[in-house]
C-alpha cells in the first residue's frame, strides 16, 4: 500500500527533527494521496525525504500529530499496546496504582499519544479522545485498560476542543459496569468523591496532587482562602492538615454542593462555600478589608490562544494583585496558571507587576508544577501547562 504523503515547506522540518510531533497547516506545502482525518501520513521534507509517521487531523490547526519518528514503524494495535503499555509502567513507577487512589494513566503527548487521555478513579478509568488521530485507537485503549482489571472504562469525549477536530462530542460507558454516581479516591490520607460522568473534564484535578501536598504542608493554624475552588480539595487538604478555616470560592453550585461531600467524607463540618464570580469577591473582600495567611488562585485557563494572550495576561495580573491583598504580613499568596502559552516566565512578570500595585513586596517561596501522572517530553515543552507561584509576605 502507497501512504499518502504530507511535504513541508523548505526550513519546516526544523521542529520535526528535535523530535516536536506537531505538523502546523501554515508549514504543509502539499498533501499526495487521499487520506482520511485520522489515518496515517508519512511526513517528509520539502526534498522528499521522509521523517515520520503521523496521524492526520484536517479540521485543525496542527494538521497532523506525529506517531513515530520511524517511518517504517506500523501504527497497528500491537504499536498502541506498547505504548499504553509503557504509560501505565510509569505510573506504577511513580507508585499511584493503589486500587484506593487513582492518577492519570495517559496523558496525550506526555505519553506519546497524541490527544489520549486517561484517568484511573479507583477501579474505574475515564478516556478522552480529543484528535481525530486519537480515535484511531480508541477501542485499543478501553481494551488495555480494561485489561489492567478495572470494572468500567468510561468516555467523557464531551470537551469543546473536539468541535476543533471536527469531532462530534461523546460520552459513556465504552467498557464494562457504568460508574456509580460518587467514585472516592484517597490521597495522603484525604478522600475525594469523584464523579466522573458530570464532573469538569474527567471529574477531579490530579495534576494538583504535588500542589495539594504544598497546600498541606503550610496549612496548619492558618486561614485560608481558596478561590476557585471546584469541589473544595485543597479545602480539604488544607483543613485536615490543620487549618484554622478555609473559605472556598466557585462560581459552580454543583461544585460547591461537591465540596460539602467531600468535607462530611473526610469527617470536617461544613465548609465555608462562597457561590460568587471570584473577581467580583475578592474585590468585596478587599473593600471590606479582610486578610487571610494563605490565598490559592487555581483559575481555569485564562490564555486559550495567542489572541488571548494579552487580555488573559490582565486577568491573571488582576487577580495576583487582589489576593495580595487579602495577604496578611506574614501569608503566602500561591497562584497557578494552567494555560499551556502562559510560561512560569510570563506568570513571574505578571505577578511581579500585581505585587507592584497591590503595594507588597513578596519573595518567591517555591514552585509547583503538574504532578508526575502528567509528564512533560523534553521534545514538547508546551505540555508543561500548569505553574504555580508560591509568594511569601514578610511581616
Ligand atoms: N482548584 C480546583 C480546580 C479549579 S478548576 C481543585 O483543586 O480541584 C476551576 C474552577 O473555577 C471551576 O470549578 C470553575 O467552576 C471555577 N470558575 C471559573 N470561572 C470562575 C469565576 N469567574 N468565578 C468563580 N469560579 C470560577
């Protein structure tokens, strides 16, 4: 069989040969063959010679996602089985495939597998297939991980980056017993009730895990703010290693009535849940004066594209310079960014100009990145989305 062929423009194999696996259209000079969104595109140099091998996603902008580097190899389901195989090896490296706890199992070009994601909940695990190279090994992935002996395999393709893809959105069970309503999963002692068929994304943020340990450490005796709370782990975190309170803030009602739950589980009394747009509460809580000895700002990604970038810049800059002020002398103020164009470098200037106006001089504490569930190929830096910033007030 003759693959359709993708050449790029002279100078556009420079990323491919450092081993970045994205084809962007604006670097294709042409595309022989008929190929389908999804299949295979060997991938070659403006002088024809051929570097990888790749799935081809016509709606987007990156057109095609590289599967191998060696253009011999053949992307069959033997070739996604080693490489499923090779994710969930790691994690059992890393020590997170404790039936009680869960992690994430494959994480997309972390993994080599482009635009897969998979998340273990307990006995259960959450697939998302968000490229039109993704679905080719769909049905091989929700066999693998049932293989692994979990009772359900379950689809939450439902994000909006698939309409990108031109992808319908999907959700479901795709394997085995549908998940009950409240999986728990325990975390250095915490448990947390997951549910994964309407919570965000695949339901619970594991790429906090390394933060949530930070959050514990500085926890005991201090007041705590938790802004953008979701469903109130670092509340939890916070309040079972010794915090004195924690106020939570979403803007989700079924979030906050989540982070009720997951305070009973762990035997807290109820927590403080503010329903509230987050800029427009802390401005309030600012006017009225009140200060708190540590102050979480996880907002969702405020940068989505290159043209967000600015105004997205402004927001998170708002947002570190009023939890500033909700600082007291002597708090730690740690805010994150999980937008893949915001770089630790760019989060630094935008909370150094916020510290300007907030009128503090803050020393850097430390740095938190997405836990080892999510790791960051050296070839693909842009996969290190998550940062945060722990600051430090003196007194
Ligand atoms: N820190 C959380 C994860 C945060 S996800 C954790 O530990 O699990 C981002 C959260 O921000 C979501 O729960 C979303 O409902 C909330 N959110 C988004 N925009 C908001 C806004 N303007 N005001 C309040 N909450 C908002």
């Amino acid at each position: 069989m003759i693959h359709p062929r993708l050449f790029l423009k002279p100078g556009r194999e420079k990323s491919l040969l450092r081993r970045h696996p994205w084809i962007f259209s604006g670097a294709v000079e042409r595309i022989e063959g008929e190929v389908e969104a999804g299949a295979e595109i060997l991938v070659a140099d403006a002088k024809g010679k051929i570097l990888a091998v790749a799935g081809y996603s016509p709606a987007s902008q990156i057109v095609a996602r590289v599967w191998s580097f060696d253009p011999d190899e053949k992307i069959d389901a033997a070739f996604f089985r080693k490489r499923i195989a090779a994710a969930v090896d790691y994690r059992r490296r890393l020590g997170l495939m404790d039936v009680e706890g869960g992690c994430r199992l494959i994480f997309s070009e972390g993994d080599a597998l482009p635009g897969v994601v998979a998340d273990r909940y307990g006995e259960f695990a959450v697939v998302q297939f968000l490229s039109a190279p993704a679905e080719r090994c769909r049905e091989i992935v929700a066999d693998e991980l049932t293989a692994l002996g979990l009772k359900g395999v379950y689809e939450r393709s439902d994000a909006s980056i698939r309409r990108k893809e031109g992808l319908p959105e999907r959700s479901g069970v795709m394997r085995g017993a549908e998940p009950p309503a409240e999986i728990t999963v325990t975390e250095a002692g915490d448990i947390f009730a997951v549910d994964v068929r309407r919570g965000q994304k695949t339901g619970f943020y594991f790429d906090l895990r390394d933060a949530r340990q930070l959050v514990r450490r500085l926890a005991p005796g201090k007041r705590v703010l938790n802004a953008f709370s979701y469903t109130g782990a670092f509340g939890v975190a916070a309040m079972k290693a010794g915090a004195t309170g924690v106020v939570n803030i979403d803007s989700s009602r079924p979030a906050l009535r989540a982070a009720e739950r997951n305070y009973e589980l762990n035997g807290l009394a109820a927590p403080e849940c503010v329903c509230a747009d987050v800029f427009d509460e802390l401005r309030r809580r600012v006017a009225s004066g009140e200060k708190y000895d540590l102050v979480i700002l996880d907002p969702p990604k405020l940068v989505a594209s290159q043209r967000d970038l600015v105004r997205g810049c402004r927001a998170y800059q708002d947002l570190a310079r009023l939890g500033f002020m909700l600082t007291s002398p002597g708090g730690f103020m740690l805010n994150f960014s999980c937008s893949g164009l915001m770089t630790m470098e760019l989060l630094e200037k935008v909370t150094a100009s916020a510290a300007l106006e907030a009128g503090v001089a803050p020393v850097l504490a430390g740095t938190v990145r997405q836990a080892a569930d999510h790791p960051v190929a050296l070839a693909v830096p842009e996969g290190a989305y998550l940062k945060g910033r722990l600051n430090f007030i003196g007194i």
